[in-house]
C-alpha cells in the first residue's frame, strides 16, 4: 500500500514509522524537512496529568503514555540511536496559597483516579530539589510523568523510518483531493497514493476549502535552550509561569509562551526576558546558565484543544493527524497507532471517539 504523510513534525515522523513497519510503502512531505515546525519548539515533556484540562485529552494522553516505553525502544532500535528518555516525575511547584490550592485540587482528582503522586511542604520539595527557590510553599510530585528529547526523538524517527524504507520528498503541498485515490498537488508536481494522511499542524488551513481553514489555529510557543556545566535538577520542574526540563548533560528546556499572534515564528526580547525572570524564580541556579538560544513554535490548536485524528469525512482515502496544539510529543505514539490501525487494517479504535474530524467538517 503506497502512503503519503504531508508533514515532518513529529506527529508525521511517528505516523510514517509506524505505517512503514506494518509494511506500507510511506513517502514524507513537507518543504522544510523535518523538525522544524512546532516541534522544533517543544520542551518534550511528557505529562498527561498536568495537560491534560479536559477529561477527554486526559484520557487520550494517558492512553499514549502506556505506549512510549515500547514506542521509543521500536525507534532506537530501527534507528541504531539513543534517544534521551527519562520518565523520573514531575514536581509542580507553588510559590503562594493560591497556587497552593490549585496543586491540591490536582492531587484530590489524582487520588480519586488511582495515580501515584505526593504532596509535599517547601522544605521536603528543596530536598528533593537542591536547585529550587527556598520561596516555594507546596510541591506535587507525578513520579509516572517524564521527558523526551524533541530533536533526538525526530531524528530517531527519521533514520528509523528511512530503514523501513520512507522517503523524504522537500516541497510544499498545496491542494488535496480525492478521485478514487489520494491527489496531492505540491509545487514539485502531482503525488497519488492509497492514503494519505494530513499532519501539517498549524498549516492545515492552506490544504483545505474556506469553510475549513480555520479549524486548527497557529499559537506561538517561545522556548529557551541554556546550559550549565551539571544537571540542575531530577525531574522536570513546573511553576505558574514556566516549566524547566533538565537534561542529563546539563542542558536546560525552559518554556514556553502562549501567543496568538498568527503565522509569526520570531522570538521576542519580551518573551525570552519573561521566560528567564521566570525560571530564575524557580530556580536562582538558572542565573548563572549559559544563553543558547531562543527557538518559537506555532502550535496547532482546535477550538476545543483536541486533536483531529481520523478519516475524511468528505475524501475517503485521506486522513487527518492534526491540531495536537501542546501535546505533539506526548500523543504522537497513540495517534500513529491509531492511524495506522485505520489506514491499513481499517479498524476504529475507540479512542477516536473523542477526536473524530468530522466534528469540524473535516
């Protein structure tokens, strides 16, 4: 079976490995290459629990949290790579009695729903972080949630895919259409497949008719990329206006922003000044880090801040995988599988109840 995925995020890196190790013969579209839209400015972090606002995402997100240990051990085994892993919790943290009360309400709604977590005074969280503010008041840890490396995650994916045999075609798709198969016009010229699947994030709206093009929305995300010479902390660290992820060599994730400003992908001095004042609030450490650099990222968001995953309503042989706004990293293992699952055996599975694109008109 002959595969078009029009996407190379993460979401479509994901799709076309998983397709491509069922068998299916998967060629990548997308004019920049891979990584390099809103994945490009994602922290990676892998926490249902915290994002998900709504029972719907909730339950979406924990589904795909059950894959990633096997879905990243597929990868780096395909890709010959490590890829940094690490599912060593997250610690929330509150700086007054407000924030205070949204980190027990949180761990109320944990406790009912059977998921390991504790709460715990400023003192015991210092201890568990050396690095944080002495000003932090109440602490939740999710010893279940964790991080990935976005960059090493999509670049696994790539070499894993390309072993299976995906293709990478460099051009922009322009119009998709069904007659009788997949039509996919780009400036390169006409593609037919079998299938084909749209995971093209907060571009959506170029490939489809008016009434549509609104659907997923482009929400800018700034990220900060610091470092210092040693790992400043265990776990990822999530206060009111910022998270902190710690990689094992000293590198330090800090984000993001939540801009809607349309299609501008820049970073601003007032989003970098934000997100340092920030993270030097919850870990002074952070003052001493070494500036990197500064990435942005649209992510694609729903009306709803669900994702649409699943068949055309209107183009039997296309299939969506888009508007996952926050949770790109986290869901991509459960939304390769689900389109996979459709596309080539075409079975749906129940969890696409709540993200069916039809719920737009797609």
């Amino acid at each position: 079976m002959k595969i078009t995925v029009v996407g190379a995020g993460v979401v479509g890196c994901a799709v076309a490995h998983e397709l491509a190790s069922r068998g299916a013969q998967v060629q990548i579209v997308d004019p920049r290459g891979a990584g390099h839209g809103a994945t490009g400015a994602s922290a990676g972090i892998l926490a249902p629990h915290i994002e998900g606002h709504s029972q719907a995402l909730l339950r979406l997100g924990v589904c795909s949290m059950a894959l990633w240990d096997d879905f990243l051990r597929r990868v780096q085994a395909d890709a010959g790579q490590h890829v940094e892993y690490e599912r060593s919790g997250t610690l929330q943290v509150a700086f007054n009695a407000a924030e205070a009360a949204v980190l027990i309400e949180t761990a109320h709604r944990l406790e009912a729903a059977g998921v390991a977590h504790s709460v715990v005074d400023g003192r015991e969280a210092m201890r568990l972080e050396p690095s944080l503010t002495d000003r932090v008041t109440t602490a939740l840890l999710v010893p279940s949630h964790g991080y990935v490396g976005p960059a090493p995650l999509v670049e696994g994916l790539i070499k894993a895919g390309g072993r299976r045999g995906v293709s990478m075609v460099t051009a922009r798709a322009r119009r998709v259409e069904d007659r009788g198969e997949a039509v996919l016009t780009t400036d390169d010229g006409v593609i037919r497949s079998d299938a084909l699947v749209i995971a093209t994030g907060s571009w959506t709206g170029s490939l489809l008719d008016t009434s549509c093009a609104n659907v997923v929305k482009p929400i800018r995300g700034q990220l900060l990329h610091l470092s210092l010479e040693s790992r400043v902390a265990a776990r990822v660290v999530w206060g009111a206006d910022c998270y902190v992820v710690p990689w094992a060599d000293g590198t330090v994730l800090v984000g993001a922003t939540v801009e809607d400003v349309g299609f501008d992908e820049t970073t601003t001095a007032e989003g970098i000044r934000g997100l340092l004042s920030a993270a030097i609030d919850v870990m002074p450490a952070l003052g001493q880090a070494r500036f990197r650099e500064a990435r942005a990222g649209l992510r694609p968001k729903t009306s709803d801040e669900l994702p649409a995953i699943g068949r055309s309503s209107t183009m039997p042989h296309v299939f969506y995988a888009v508007g996952h706004y926050r949770n790109g990293v986290l869901l991509a293992p459960i939304t390769a599988a689900l389109i996979a699952d459709l596309v080539l055996d075409g079975r749906e599975r129940s969890e696409l109840s709540d993200v069916r694109p039809d719920r737009f008109g797609l």
